[in-house]
C-alpha cells in the first residue's frame, strides 16, 4: 500500500505510554454509562463485563506526554489512513449535499476509558457512538500478522476504514436506525441486524478503498488479497470453530468470513456509500 508521504490527520490522540493511577469504576459512572448503552440499543451488561473490578487502578494520560517514548511508525501510519479516509468522506458527503464529521482516533497501549464503557486489548479496535471515536491498540496489528496470518499495511488500513465505517452509519443515523429496532427485538434478531451493520461497515471500508485508489493510487499487487485475508480471519464462523470447534449462527453479530468478503468486495467494485442501506432491504440468503 502507498501511503507514505499522505496527508496526516490532525483528528489522532495517541495515549500510549499512559501512566499515573486513577480511580475509575465507580457505581455512579457505571450506572451512567449502562443507561447510555441501553439508550443506544445495546446490552447494558455489556458494560459490567468491560469495567475493571472495584478499586482497580488504570494509566491517565500525562498531559504534555501523548505517546512518550512510543516511535514506532504507527502513529505516522494511523494518521495517514485517517487522513484519508476524511478525504474521501468529506468529498462523498459533499457530493451527497452532506456535511460529513470526522471522528477522532484514540490510539492506546493495554487499556483505556471511553464513553463507552472501560477498553481493554482484548476488545479490539472498536468505534464509540457515544463520543464518535475510533478505539485502537495498535497491538492488533501484530495480532493480525501472527495469530490471524494477515500481514500487509492495506490489511491494517481495512481495518480502520471499517470503524471509520461504523461512524459514517452513524452520521448519516443508519446506526441509530437499527438500535431503535433492536430494542424492540428478539436476541436472535438483534443479532442479525448486527451482522447486517457490520457487513454494511465491511462495504463501506470498501467504498473508502474505491475512491482512495481512484484519486491517489494507493493500491499495490497483493494488497486486496491482504485484506480479504483479514475479512476471512474475522468472520464469526471462523472465530467460533476456532474457539470452539463448532459454530452457533444465531449467535453471529458480525457475519461469516464469506460475508465479510463479499461485501467488502462489493464495496470496492461499486464505489457508491448510498447504496449500503440496501443491504437492509434484502433476504438472509442474498447476505
């Protein structure tokens, strides 16, 4: 992938390097935080399960200190994807007669706090539509490369661009769309409209891709391999038979490794953001 030398987005706060105990997990902010989940169509539970336990200390950022001592290239290469990805969202959003908000990226090293609950690396890169904010311990990277065997920068680069995805549904309300229906549904069929607002992200990284591409040429051979190939190592099939040996469809919420590829392909091919709210229009069988 050709990113070096691209315009860096200003929109990065690297909390890596954190340190300085602080006390978090109080009954009041966890009660305040489980509300806003609920509100926001997901599982409150969800939140207990991600904060520390009671009297559990945490890094604080030193202010003046963003990723001291941390000079590893990452943050060159995050800010460069992001800036990219602002490129050519104000552009789409601009020819949609649209305003687009671009998020800010928090990188961070082991945990963090966000406005949607306690993050810890196990979580995974994820997007907060409480704050808009993109979470990302750059440690996945190298989880990416060694357990799921998907190297490459365009890989990394799929990855961001999908929960860059997840904040363009929620700038255009598609998100808030499905969490309003989720309440009103089933586990199983909140479930499946999850799969079907990851896909959607899956579609729109691959949006993000055609236009990238098509103005600054930043693909090389190999590079659409090396992100199908993380599409493939994320699928929920795949993660469940490797966790388990067995699969729960029912379960899904983010879609088969298939799915994830179709999608993202799709994306790339067509080029067209308006059109990923016709994924919400079709039967389970054309997913």
């Amino acid at each position: 992938m050709r990113w070096q030398g691209g315009r860096q987005s200003e929109n990065v706060e690297d909390r890596r390097g954190m340190r300085g105990p602080v006390m978090v997990g109080g009954g009041i902010t966890t009660l305040v935080l489980m509300l806003l989940v609920w509100l926001m169509g997901g599982n409150p539970l969800a939140v207990l399960q991600q904060m520390p336990p009671p009297g559990a200390q945490v890094g604080q950022v030193d202010p003046g200190a963003e990723g001291q001592g941390i000079d590893d290239g990452q943050r060159e290469f995050v800010a460069t994807v992001l800036g990219d990805t602002e490129d050519v969202w104000n552009v789409q959003f601009r020819n949609a007669g649209r305003t687009y908000r671009e998020p800010k990226l928090i990188m961070f090293s082991n945990s963090t706090q966000s406005a949607c609950g306690f993050a810890q690396s196990a979580t995974g890169p994820f997007y907060c539509p409480a704050d808009e904010q993109v979470y990302l311990d750059t440690a996945f990277f190298r989880e990416m490369e060694e357990k799921f065997k998907a190297p490459g920068d365009f890989a990394r680069a799929y990855v961001i661009a999908h929960e860059v995805g997840h904040h363009v549904q929620k700038v255009l309300g598609w998100s808030d769309q499905v969490h309003a229906l989720q309440q009103r549904s089933s586990k199983v069929e909140g479930n499946k409209l999850s799969v079907r607002l990851e896909l959607q992200a899956d579609y729109l990284a691959g949006v993000w891709a055609h236009h990238a591409h098509r103005s600054r040429q930043i693909l090389e051979r190999g590079d659409i391999e090396s992100a199908l190939d993380a599409a493939t190592a994320i699928g929920d099939d795949r993660l469940q038979r490797q966790a388990t040996g067995h699969v729960v469809p029912d379960s899904f919420t983010h879609g088969t490794s298939a799915q994830r590829v179709r999608w993202f392909r799709r994306g790339i091919a067509s080029g067209d953001f308006q059109a990923a709210d016709q994924l919400f229009k079709l039967d389970e069988s054309e997913l």
